[in-house]
C-alpha cells in the first residue's frame, strides 16, 4: 500500500485540525483518507485533497473516501462532498465512503444526499466487492 500526504492538510493532533492521504490499497483502488473534523475552515483541504484525487486518477479506478477519522461534518464539509460526487458521476463513476460515523452518516441521511455515494464500512468490504466484480480467470 502507498501513501501521499496532500500538502494542505493540517494536522488533526490540533483541536479543528484536518489530515488527508491517500492510499492505493490494490491495484485500480484509491483511497483518501480523511482524519479531524470537517467544518467551515477545514472543507476546503477536503475539497482540494478530493479534487486532487479526482482530477489525477483515470476513469477505470475505484474511488473512495475513508471517513473513518472525521468526527465531525458541518454543512460546508457536506457540500465538498456532493460536488465530488457530482464530478466522480460526470466521469461515469461513484465515489464511495467508507467507515462514517453516525456524525458523518447523519447529515448525508436527512439531507438525501446519501443516495449519491455508495456507503460501506470499511475499506475489506470495498475490496470484497471489487474482487466479486472481477472475472475469473
């Protein structure tokens, strides 16, 4: 598994602080992992983190958001979110996030916004899916 640390991410040890990384758990499978709480001053490391990861991969790729870290998602966050997953459609993909919180599941749910992810709970269930996916052989 490689990892990259994107350049604007803050540190989460700081109270409000966010950390992002991204991580090639398989071949064709990439993963940003999201550590600290996503509110008004840290939604747009997410933002730039996402659009990084979204912009950089090809097409065929897997992606997805581990959202296991956050324990926190203000509204500003949720809008990051949904333009991400607006911009994963418009590149015939969807962006899955994995590992939310009830903080993080909570606001996707009464907003409706959920339908526009595939939500999983962890990364093994991910990859489970992928490699059912994939032809024998």
């Amino acid at each position: 598994m490689s990892a990259l640390s994107f350049p604007a991410s803050r540190g989460p040890s700081r109270p409000g602080g966010l950390d992002t990384s991204l991580t090639r758990p398989a071949p064709g499978v990439h993963v940003l992992l999201v550590d600290g709480e996503v509110d008004t001053l840290t939604a747009p490391i997410l933002g730039e983190a996402l659009g990084g990861l979204l912009a950089a991969e090809p097409a065929d790729a897997v992606v997805a958001v581990d959202l296991s870290g956050v324990g926190f998602l203000a509204s500003s966050g949720l809008a990051v979110l949904i333009r991400a997953a607006h911009t994963a459609g418009s590149q015939g993909r969807v962006l899955h996030l994995l590992g939310g919180s009830r903080a993080v599941t909570r606001p996707l749910e009464v907003t409706g916004s959920d339908q526009l992810f595939t939500l999983l709970p962890a990364l093994d269930e991910l990859l489970a899916r992928i490699d059912g996916d994939r032809p024998a052989g």
